[in-house]
C-alpha cells in the first residue's frame, strides 16, 4: 500500500558486487611476425550509487538536466528530485544499474626481419600498437561504472582511452 515518504521502510536496491564477471581474449599470429590481439571484459548483476547526478539534482538544482527537460524523464525520477520532498530521502533513482561490457584492449605487434637489423648490431625489434579502454557499453549515469569511492565518484578519474606504440629492440 502507499506510505508517505517519511515513513517509508528502506529497501534493499542491488548489491556493488557483480554476480557475473568475465572476460575473453584472443590472439592471432600471421606470417609468423604479426600478433593481433584483442580483450574484452564485463561485470554484470551489480548496482552503484551514482552520487554526482544525486548532487545535481538534489543540492545543486540549476545543474540538473531534469529541471530544464522535464520531458525527457519518467514521473518517477521526477518526483524524487520534488523539491517538496526532503533531499536526502529518495535515493533509488540514483542506485544504478552499473553492468557493463568493455573494449579493454585491440593490439597489432610486428616482428621486424632479421635481415633488416643486422647492421644496426639489433638481434631482435618488434614494433606494437595498442588501444586501451577503447568503448565502454553500459546505462550507468556516472563517470564509470567501476567507480566506487565512497559515496561519490567524483573524485576519481575513469580510465582514459589511449594509444601506445612501443618499440622492443634486443641486442
């Protein structure tokens, strides 16, 4: 039956531990000297507070998306960001549904020829090129759905998207 929210009971949202956790890789070799190699992973089944849109919305109004765009949210969310209801009592719409897949890593590594090195006194080189964390596919709100400090994840800086290139010289 319906209760006001002050006397509400708590209710239990989700777990932060992921019930499934994976991850699959792979590795081709071509010609004997290209590597190709490949990592996704994924967590599924967890829940994380996303604090940042809960100060958005609660504390700091004018920064809240749901204010100017009031067509873009369900009547629940909404309700829950009232301003005649107490800030700190609604916190479901901000315990998110945190699984995620992730394209951790795409890498090329090539074996330079022998022949070719020789005379620089190199007895092996091999050049890679690798890209990490390159998309994450996932409906939390937040920065990251990996981010846990605390009560907010604003203080932590996701995992950045990046290129390397590498060269390995033996001698």
């Amino acid at each position: 039956p319906s209760v006001s929210c002050t006397t509400a009971p708590e209710v239990f949202l989700g777990t932060q531990t992921p019930k499934f956790t994976g991850a699959l890789s792979s590795s081709l070799t071509l010609w004997n000297r290209l590597t190709l190699y490949g990592l996704v992973d994924w967590k599924r089944g967890n829940f994380n507070y996303n604090a940042n849109e809960h100060l958005r919305c609660g504390a700091f109004t004018e920064l809240c998306d749901a204010f100017y765009n009031r067509q873009n949210y369900d009547t629940h969310f909404l309700a829950s960001i009232d301003a005649t209801v107490p800030r700190a009592s609604i916190i479901e719409p901000f315990v998110q549904d945190a699984s995620f897949f992730r394209l951790s890593e795409l890498s090329a590594s090539y074996q330079l020829p022998s022949r070719l090195l020789g005379s620089l006194g190199i007895s092996e080189a091999r050049f890679s090129l690798a890209g990490r964390n390159l998309h994450l596919w996932t409906d939390y709100n937040g920065l990251d759905p990996e981010s846990r400090a605390g009560s907010t994840d604003q203080a932590i800086t996701p995992p950045l998207r990046r290129i390397t290139a590498t060269l390995h010289l033996t001698f």
